[in-house]
C-alpha cells in the first residue's frame, strides 16, 4: 500500500490504534521487573534513577541485564512489525517512535523509564537492520575504548541515524523490508532527537569529565 494512500479517516485511526499499541508495549518497565525478579530491588532507587539497561547493569550485573537488553530489543522490534500489520508504512513509523517514548516516558511508573537506546535499536532492526547493527556495532566499539556507555549509545544512535538518512537520501529499502524509503529518515531523526535529548544529563557530565565509565558501581 502506497504511503500517501494511507491517509484516509480509517488509515489515520489505524496508526493512532498501533501507535497507542506500541506506546503500552514501550511502557513495560522490563528494567525494573527484572530487578525486582532477580534482586528484589527498585532499580530506580540506584545510579541514574532510570530502568535501562546501564543502570540494571551497575545495580545487579551481567545476569539481570541480559533478559532486559533482549526483551527491550524485542519490544522495540514487536512494535514495528505489529504496527505494520495494523497500519502498514504510517503504523510502523508510528509505532517505532511510540515504543521508545513509551520506555522514555512509561505511564506505569510515573512518566519515568529508559533511555530509549535498546529499544529504538530493535526497532531500527525491524525496519533497517544494516544501520541497526552498523550502529551496534559503533556503539560497542566506542564502549570499549573509551569505557562511557552514554558514549558509545549516542555515537551508536548517530551513526544509526546517519545510515537510515543515507537509505531515505539514495531511496533504498533493505532486503526483505517493504518500508517506504522516504519515511525512514524523518523516522530515524526524530527519534535520534529523542534519544539525545534524554542523554542530556549524561552529555553534561561528558563535558564536565564526570561520567560514569563502564565497571563502575550505581552509586560511586
């Protein structure tokens, strides 16, 4: 189904349907159930205060973040491919910035939540999987060499961001994706925005030399 041909009453209620959708699914605190699962603690109450990855990663380790890093990435990916069959290209446009202002901004705990990095990941995989894994790869590579997550996140969403343009720009689609082209690029600016916009503490402290590196404990 072309893009512009979305635009109907029904198209518009379709997207706002699998944009809500992907907003709930965004929403669900995975940090913070892990947490209280694995070490029946509030995540929230350590680190930075958020129910990401990073901090479940300083708060409770290796064991208690790698069920939320792959169920966050799933979300993100679930979002995309759900919206699509609800409202074809719109809905997964939608429904990619849904999901991670969902985890940004979850209603269930207050408006709090993530970053938005792992989820947007998963649904860069859904739509335009080189530039999520390009961009993973940046991101892992930055954390390693320099120790700052918040780093490599932002380099990792950067990079991401710029190759998802790139797609839009040259009028690609990736093997197997139907997307629209076009609409990628919008997509990836917004919610690259989203993503620095909620680092902008961690940019600050970068600035100021008083970030956090990897390894180091929640509360040091």
């Amino acid at each position: 189904m072309d893009f512009l041909d979305d635009i109907t009453f029904v198209g518009i209620a379709l997207t706002i349907i699998a944009a809500l959708g992907s907003y709930l699914l965004g929403a669900v605190p995975i940090g913070l159930l892990v947490g209280r699962v694995f070490g029946g603690v509030d995540v929230r109450d350590s680190g930075s205060g958020r129910t990401g990855a990073t901090n479940v990663l300083r708060t409770l380790g290796w064991k208690a973040t790698v069920p939320v890093v792959l169920l966050d990435l799933f979300k993100g990916s679930v979002a995309v491919i759900m919206s699509g069959f609800i409202a074809d290209t719109p809905g997964e446009v939608a429904g990619a910035v849904a999901v991670v202002v969902g985890h940004s901004r979850s209603i269930f705990i207050g408006f709090g939540g993530g970053r938005g990095v792992i989820p947007a990941g998963g649904a860069a995989l859904a739509l335009v999987w080189p530039a999520a894994i390009i961009g993973t790869i940046v991101g892992i590579l930055i954390i390693a060499l320099t120790r700052y997550v918040s780093l490599g996140s932002l380099l990792g969403t950067v990079t991401c961001v710029g190759i998802m343009v790139a797609f839009a720009v040259l009028g690609l689609a990736p093997p197997f994706l139907e997307v629209v082209p076009f609409v990628v690029g919008p997509l990836a600016l917004v919610g690259g925005a989203i993503i620095i916009y909620a680092h902008r503490d961690n940019i600050q402290r970068l600035i100021r030399g008083t970030e956090r590196r990897f390894g180091q404990p929640a509360d040091s």
